[in-house]
C-alpha cells in the first residue's frame, strides 16, 4: 500500500524525540553547558520539573530516572527538554508536520553536538501518540480476538514491540480512552508508536540520519496499522 504524505484531520496529539547520550562533565554541569548553546532558539524560561528536586546519586542509580528530563523549556510551537545525559523535543498540539519539526530538531541538535563535554550518543527515540474517533480494533489492520471473536470489553489495552532493521517499534493500543486539548475532544482510541534504536555513535550527522530514518519507519507502520478504510476516508494526499 503506498504510505500517504498526509491524511485530513490530523490525529497526532503528541510528538516526541529523544537524544541519550554520555558526557565527560557532572550531571550537575550538563544542563547549564546544554542551554547556553540553544538558548537562542528556545527563548523561554527554563523550567524545572519535579524529577530536579530529588538528590543527583538517586537519579543517576535508578536507570529508570537517570535518562529523563530534569528542564523544559517552551518556545512558541514547541518544548525543549533537558536531562543530565538527554535532550529531548516535543512538538505541540496541533502538530505542525515532520517538515517544521525536523527544522527544529536539526538546528538545536547542531548546537548540543558541537559541545566537547559529549562522548557519544547512545540512543535515539520517535515517539507518537494518535488519537482516533473510530476504533481501531474494528477498523484498522489489527485484529483482537478472543474465541474468533471481538473482546466484549468495557475498555481494552494492547501492546507489542517488534523489531525493524536497527529499530524496535513498541506498540500500546488502547480505548475507548477520554482524552483533552485535542480539537476532537471525546472518547476515542489511541494509538501511541514508540520507535526506538540503541547504537553508540560519535559522528552528529550519522544520530540525525538514524532519527530521520527512524522517522521514516515509524510513519510506514502506523500507516499500515491503521489500514486502508481510515485512510480513505481521510482524503490522503501521496
């Protein structure tokens, strides 16, 4: 099936991507050197989050913490995050396309990896999640059955990974889920692909050909799940 650029009614409520990565300096130090080279670009004020308030050898013991994001910063379509050993960008709701968002994530990513405090990069993540009216178990190109036939479930949660290349895609699907801030408020499905690829590298431009083929993958995947009949009609342009 050919991948459509882009399809009406946009269901993407929110899109990640995130840089990990091992430093030669204090996790302390990391967040002051990484904003003072893209502070020209996010001109917002740095924010902390609650994860800044625990003690620095708690997050850097815990493995599920010493990745995460200890400083946002908002700028006008988008968010800037920092972490010790991440950076991380989120685009807003409504999403403004790849094209925009890839702009973004160069230019501030050009600035980070000039810095010479950065041994390698260690792992790139493509996040999206998508918020849907229909349901997708009925609709798209998946299929739940139990006995041969669909859950009679108040609500359902499905998740997978499945490997791609270098890439490993994890997969949740779940509804009917309530969710807010999108112009189609209401209760619906989310569809919510996690691409990721764990691969030490030092050269810049081979991170940003991995997030862009990550990317490329991750938007194949979801157009083949959500299968031909949501597709059409969403008037897709190829």
């Amino acid at each position: 099936m050919p991948i459509p650029k882009r399809i009406d009614t946009d269901p993407i409520i929110e899109a990640i991507v995130e840089i990990r990565f091992e430093t030669s300096v204090p996790s302390s130090a990391a967040f002051g050197l990484i904003y003072n080279e893209i502070k020209d670009l996010f001109t917002g004020t740095p924010v902390a989050l609650p994860l800044n308030q625990l003690p620095e050898y708690l997050r850097e013991n815990d493995p599920n913490l010493k990745y995460q994001p200890i400083y946002r910063i908002d700028a006008s379509r988008f968010v800037f995050q920092v972490g010790p050993r991440m950076i991380g960008f989120v685009c807003k709701d409504p999403y403004v396309g790849w094209d925009q968002f890839w702009v973004i994530i160069k230019d501030a990513f050009h600035k980070v990896a000039k810095s010479t405090f950065i041994q390698h990069f260690d792992r790139i993540g493509i996040r999206y999640v998508n918020f849907f009216k229909e349901n997708l178990l009925e609709l798209a190109d998946v299929k739940f059955l139990i006995n041969g036939n669909p859950p009679d479930a108040v609500s359902t949660q499905i998740r997978c990974e499945i490997e791609e290349e270098d890439f490993i895609h994890i997969i949740y699907i779940a509804g009917p889920s309530l969710i807010k801030g999108k112009e189609n408020v209401g209760k619906g499905w989310i569809l919510d692909i996690d691409t990721s690829c764990t691969k030490q590298l030092t050269n810049p431009e081979d991170v940003l050909a991995l997030i862009f083929k990550g990317h490329q993958l991750e938007k194949e995947r979801f157009f083949l799940m959500i299968g031909e009949s949501i597709i059409k009609a969403r008037n897709p342009e190829f």
